[in-house]
C-alpha cells in the first residue's frame, strides 16, 4: 500500500501504512469478531459506505490479512477470512480495546450511540445457554428513536442461532425491553447494571419472569465490559 505512505523504514510505520487507514482496523475487529459475509461486515460497520468497505477489504487482501475465498452453502458468493498474519492481530484489537474501555471518557462514548451496531453487538454475546431450548424473542424498543426505526426484535432459535431484525418478524415475543438508547448502551459496555436502571426508571423490562430475571445473565455484555474505567493521570 503506498497511499498515505509515510516513508519509514520503521516497523511501526509500516504496519500503520496497512492497519490506520479510516475504518480500516474496525474491519479486522468485525473479521476478528467473526463476520466473514460482505453484508455481515456491513452490518457491523454500520455508517461504513460499501464502497469504501470493498475497498478496504481489497486492501487488507493485497496486505496479506485477509484472503477472499468461495463461500459455502445455498448462499454461494465469497467469504473473507483473515490469513495467519490477520489472525495474529486478534490480541492487538483486543488491547487497543481494552484500552479504550479504561482511558476514554464516556460521555464521548455514548455520544456515538447507534442502534443497528448496538443490536449486531448483542447478538454476538447473548449466552445461548442461559435460555430455554426453544425460539426466544425479545423485543426492544428504544423510547429515543423516531417511531419507524424505534423497535428491533433479537430472535434465538431453538438450536442457538441469533438473529436480529429491525421488522417485526411476526413471532410471539416473549420479553419486551423498553429504554433509551444511550441506557441499554451503557449497560452493554459495562457502565451501569440492569438492576440500577431499573431501579432509577429508564429500563423497563415486562413479559416471561424467568428471562426477566435472569435477563443479566443471558443479555451478555461487550468483551471490553469487566475492564475497569480509569482517569488520565
């Protein structure tokens, strides 16, 4: 890649001209989290143009970090994967994480709320096993958002896939999640508990006992969310 070269023999400098392009390592982390489908990437990079996102794609091709291949199944198409030099990025996404969870302020965080990204989040770390085994549905609606794009409904079937829909898909919900973005966001990184904003009225949780109960436990949280929050020295 020469573009944006800065024309240093340092390693540093040279692993920067491939991984710090915009959007760039907010790829990998979406290819690390194991999304392989062009519009599974998508979904994870929501304000990511396509154009922009076959893009980058090439250029980590061309890098040696990810390989295109042919997909599997009916869907057919191409996957993504990352070869043996991408997947040795996973632990420096994961700290480039965590420091971000301990240093960053949050008020700035929570500045960047977005729904779809928060949904596709979720899905990945629901703990299918603390459900029952059969299809689970859980409609959340954000009291913030415009009427139309308002509700979002988490679908895991009896065989522990996971889905997420912005339409109604027409099954029985069995918990409705009633809150602000901004809340459900900070309980998914860690910020504040369900048990807090249920108390203090800005989530509300009605349907099946069982899963409102053990809602903390299925739920899941971001990996970064046990980190500890720390203050710049």
């Amino acid at each position: 890649m020469t573009e944006g070269s800065y024309k240093q023999f340092c390693p540093v400098a040279m692993a920067s001209e491939v991984l710090c392009s915009r959007w760039t390592m907010i790829v990998v982390r979406e290819l690390v989290c194991g999304s392989t489908r062009f519009n599974d990437l998508k979904r994870g990079v929501p304000r990511m143009s396509p154009a922009l996102l076959s893009k980058r794609l090439k250029d980590l091709e061309l890098a040696g970090v990810v390989q295109r291949v042919a997909g599997g199944g009916k869907g057919g198409g191409y996957e993504y994967r990352l070869t043996p030099a991408g997947r040795e990025l996973e632990p420096i996404v994961k700290a480039i994480g965590f420091w971000g969870q301990r240093w960053v302020e949050t008020a700035p965080t929570l500045q960047n709320v977005d729904p779809e990204l928060l949904m596709w989040d979720m899905r990945r770390s629901v703990n299918v096993a603390a459900l029952p085994r059969q299809r689970t549905v859980v409609q959340f609606t954000y009291t913030d958002r415009p009427e139309k794009k308002r509700s979002y409904w988490l679908i895991v079937e009896a065989n522990g896939t996971v889905d997420v829909c912005s339409i109604d898909p027409g099954f029985e919900v069995d918990l409705y999640v009633s809150t602000d973005l901004r809340t459900l966001t900070a309980i998914w990184l860690g910020l504040t508990t369900i048990h807090a904003e249920t108390e203090n009225d800005r989530l509300t949780v009605v349907g099946d006992t069982a899963l409102e109960r053990t809602m903390s436990n299925w739920l899941g949280l971001s990996s970064f969310a046990a980190e500890r929050k720390l203050a710049p020295a």
